[in-house]
C-alpha cells in the first residue's frame, strides 16, 4: 500500500518511508525495518525522518524496548477509496498510440 497522493510531492526518501510506514501501519517499524526497505544513506534517511516528524506525518513510540515509528492516520490510504493508481510508462504509450 503507498501513501496517500497528496503526501507524494516529497522527497523521494521521504515518500519511500512513508510508503513502508503505511504497507506496516499496524505494527510500526523500527529504524532498522525502515533502512532494510528504503534504498538510502543512514543520513538521508535520518533528515527525512526528521522532516516528516516534524510535519506531523510520523511519530516515534517506544514499547517492548525498542522505538517505533507509525505513520500518520492521515496518510493512511482509506481501503474503501476506489482512487485508480497512475498509469503506468506502457499504459501511457498505449494511450497515446492511435488505435
């Protein structure tokens, strides 16, 4: 599950961890789950987790000994929403061939 669109105009480490955020939503994520995931340094990481605490997207929990980091319920995609996803580079040639 990805983000909700209105929260897809960031950076893209920024929307890569809030697409892994919300795919987890129930359970949350450590940093280290969220590293596996997103293909970024530990300091690019670090300043979108900064930046998206800061906007009030993430927050930062701690139970069972360890911090975890859940999205906010307003980035959460409502399942019920028959939002179409984007056209993917084929279906937009497709479109525009004249058939």
């Amino acid at each position: 599950m990805k983000a909700k669109r209105e929260y897809r105009n960031r950076e893209e480490v920024e929307v890569a961890v809030l697409d892994a955020l919300v795919d987890r939503n129930d359970d949350g994520m450590t940093v280290f789950e969220i590293r596996s995931r997103v293909d970024a340094d530990i300091d690019d990481l670090e300043t979108a987790l900064a930046n998206l605490k800061e906007d009030g997207l993430i927050s930062a929990n701690e139970g069972d000994h360890r911090t975890l980091i859940t999205p906010d319920d307003r980035v959460i995609p409502d399942p019920e929403d028959d939002e179409v996803e984007e056209p993917s580079f084929v279906d937009r040639i497709i479109e525009r061939l004249p058939l």
